[in-house]
C-alpha cells in the first residue's frame, strides 16, 4: 500500500473527507513532492477517492516534472477561488463534513478552505498524516540508521580536532565540515563551554574553550529527506567540580527513559520517568524542557516525549531521549539518544557511547 493510500484508509478510520496539504514535510513524505511555497495559495487536496493540486499558474511547469496528479490551476489576476471551487466541484467535496489541515500551513491559505468549508468540523492532521508519519517504516529506519552514523562520525571529528584555545564556533565548523563531507547538510551545531552549556539551545559564539571546561554539543544534519540529532558532553582535561555526579545523575534519567518506553505506554510517563530520577537527586528545578520529540523528516515532529503528553506510543515511532541538567554559571549536561521503538523497548540508533569525552 503506498502512502496516499495509507493516508485515505487513515481517512476512512477518522472519518476524515478532505485533507489538505501546503509545501512542506507532510507533502514532501506522501508524494516526495517539494514545490515553491510562498503567498500564494498551493493546496494538496485529498479525499477517499480524488487527489489534486490547487496550483499557482506560475509554479506549475516546475512541479508538473515531479508528480501526474491533476492541477487546478489560478493565475495572479483571477485568484484562488474559483479553481479551488472546480476543484471541490469534481472531487465531490464541497460539503465536506470533516477536513483536516496542515498545521504548517499560511493563515490565510487555510482562511481559504474554511471560508468555504465553514460548516465543517476543522481538524489538524495529526490524527492522519501525522499519526503515519509517527510510525517509521525499514527504509526509514535505514535512511534514519544512516543519518545517525553520520553525526556519531561528525561528533568524532570534532572531539579529534578540540583543544583549548579554540572558540565554540571553531569546533561546531569542524562538525559542519564532517557532514558535508559525507553528503549531509548541517542543520544546527549548539557548541556551548562552560556556563553557555547552561543555556538549552545556546548560540554557538566566539567563547574560548579553556581548561576544565566542560562542553555541551548538539549537533544534527540532513541527508537522504532524514535527519539525524545527537548530544555529547567533552571535558577539555579535567572536570569541573561536580560534574562527575551530574553527568552520572543524567545518564541514570536515560536509563530510566528507556524502561519506560515501551509499545503502549503513553510518552508522558517516559518523560516522568527521566524527571522522577533527576528530582529525586535533587536537581528537579533544572532540567527545564521536555524529554524528547520526534525525529524523522524533520528535526523536531511528533511525538513529542513532554510530561502532558498523553500520545500512545506504538512501535516504529522515533524520537529523542534527552534529559538534561543545567546549572546557571557552572555547566550544563544533556545526553541524547535517538531511538526508535520495537516490541521490546527501544533500539538506540547512534554507535556512540554515552561516556564523557576528556580532551586532554
């Protein structure tokens, strides 16, 4: 079954009549299809039976090369609105009791289907094209296995080359380099020494790393439609006072993750198991964000491993386990693993040990 029919049995079990797409992942993962986005209305429709493009005149020649679905097309001059209605005409939607829509879409593309749809009961797509995507398939397991050996090699190039005296964005371009060098395209590099590593989603700068820093780095890429995200701590020689404690406090809540994580737990009780281990400790008022989220075409997509997620996981689901602690002034800590979910619990993608690297 391919993933447009996937999608209209998904449909069917939601009772679902239209879906409506804009250029973007949840397009880009039905069809491979990446048109032009930008103000003016382009909509992949769905129904159980038609599926379609309300298309901009002028992006048409290009996308035409990608995808044999019809187009209704509209041109600056005329709008919208009439195309899309032959477009509801012929798909039988124009009284479409339910539709769903992308939540990435522009306000105004989807003032346009609710406007006329205005009776119909307006949902996002996390109950269909989300709720598919949530479960991973083997070639996306590979293309994400793939992805993950990428940065375990990237982090290693960066560990190679470190050493005091060089900034945070020196070693985050070291990174960079490793994954263009191997046909990925950078995403994001957090390097943060020191008290930066106190700051979630510091912005790698000119700090210099110096001895017994300790060093947070994130880093992620792009390659083959997937991603990869993966966080590490190095030491540059010896340990800041505490940190041994802290890092082995961190490690426990991955630990503690990973048991929790099991086919039919819902993903707030894997984040209240990270939390329960790092507020026993007595650090609970500084691990500060989520557990984890989902990775696949995207960095960040369900689900989203928060403590009010009530999200039933369900094997073939990926995501972050990514506890942290962060200490205003001192340090921070995050160890990150991407997994994805089998009938016995969670297989870590990366190769890489969770063990602290000392840089001497």
């Amino acid at each position: 079954m391919d993933r447009l029919d996937q999608l209209r049995a998904r449909m069917k079990e939601e009772n679902v009549d239209l879906v409506a797409l804009a250029p973007g992942a949840h397009m880009a993962w039905l069809l491979d299809v990446h048109p032009h986005g930008d103000e003016r209305p382009l909509l992949l429709c769905v129904t159980v039976s038609d599926a379609g493009f309300l298309m901009p005149a002028l992006e048409a020649d290009s996308a035409r090369q990608y995808t044999d679905l019809p187009f209704y097309e509209w041109d600056d001059a005329d709008g919208p609105t009439a195309a899309f209605e032959r477009l509801l005409t012929d798909f039988g939607a124009g009284s479409a009791r339910s539709i769903a829509l992308d939540e990435s879409m522009r306000a105004d593309h989807a003032g346009l289907v609710q406007d006329r749809l205005m009776n119909a009961r307006r949902q996002f797509s996390e109950t269909t094209v989300g709720a598919l995507r949530m479960r991973k398939d083997a070639d996306e397991y590979a293309a994400l296995k793939r992805n993950a050996t990428s940065a375990d090699t990237a982090m290693q190039a960066a560990w190679a080359a470190m050493q005091p005296g060089m900034s945070e964005r020196e070693i985050a371009q070291i990174a960079r380099d490793s994954f263009a060098s191997q046909g990925a395209r950078p995403l994001f590099t957090i390097i943060g020494a020191a008290g930066n590593g106190a700051f979630p989603h510091h912005q790698t700068g000119e700090t210099v790393l110096k001895h017994g820093d300790a060093v947070v780095m994130d880093i992620g890429a792009g390659m083959e439609g997937y991603s990869s995200d993966i966080t590490r701590m190095a030491v540059m020689g010896a340990a800041p006072e505490g940190f041994a404690e802290v890092h082995a406090i961190v490690n426990a809540a991955v630990e503690a993750a990973m048991i929790a994580a099991s086919p039919g737990a819902k993903a707030h009780m894997v984040d209240d198991a990270a939390r329960g281990v790092i507020a026993d400790a007595g650090y609970g008022e500084f691990f500060v964000h989520r557990t984890g989220h989902g990775l696949g075409t995207e960095v960040h997509e369900p689900p989203y491993i928060s403590a009010s997620s009530q999200t039933v996981l369900d094997e073939g689901m990926v995501f972050s386990i990514e506890p942290g602690i962060y200490l205003p002034g001192r340090f921070g800590i995050r160890l990150e693993e991407i997994v994805i979910l089998r009938k016995d619990g969670p297989e870590i993608l990366s190769d890489l040990p969770r063990d602290v690297r000392v840089i001497d």
